[in-house]
C-alpha cells in the first residue's frame, strides 16, 4: 500500500495530501479538494432533529432576553436610585 491515504472506495483521499514541493495554484487545487471532500461528509439532519434544533435556539434566545430584561430593569433602578430622578 503507498502512503497516500485510501478511502473504503479506494480512490485517493485528498485530505491527508501533502501541499510540500506545490506552487500556490497547485496549493488552492489542493484546498479545494479538500473543501469538496470534507463536504461529502456532512449529515443532514433529520425533520425531527430539524424541529428539536429550533427549539433549543429558541428557548436558548428566550432565557438571554429574560436575563437581559432582568438586568436592564435592575440597572435601570440602580442608576436611578443613585443619581436620583
């Protein structure tokens, strides 16, 4: 077996390439493999993963605007009892 890497398919893996001894296009081809590759691995979540996902952000946004709100109030009373109305 070379040193290249190999995947199950056995095509070339470009992410374990080498970019020693290649001039700056050969460097953004390489890149681009490499982008293209990684890419081919994302999962795309499910429409229930989808769903959990939007709530977790919107419950996440929802307890920062109520600490927010929280702290503006007791700031807001804070500098008003110190440099008075």
């Amino acid at each position: 077996m070379s040193e290249s890497a190999v995947t199950d398919s056995g095509e070339k893996d470009p992410r374990h390439e080498s970019r020693e001894g290649r001039n700056i296009f050969g460097r953004i081809a390489l890149f681009v493999r490499q982008v293209i590759s990684e890419l081919k691995r994302v999962v795309t979540p499910s429409r229930e993963e989808w769903i959990q996902y939007i709530w977790i952000v919107l419950g996440f946004v929802a307890v920062m605007m109520l600490l927010v709100f929280v702290l503006d109030l007791g700031f807001g009373w804070l500098s008003s009892n110190i440099f008075g109305d």
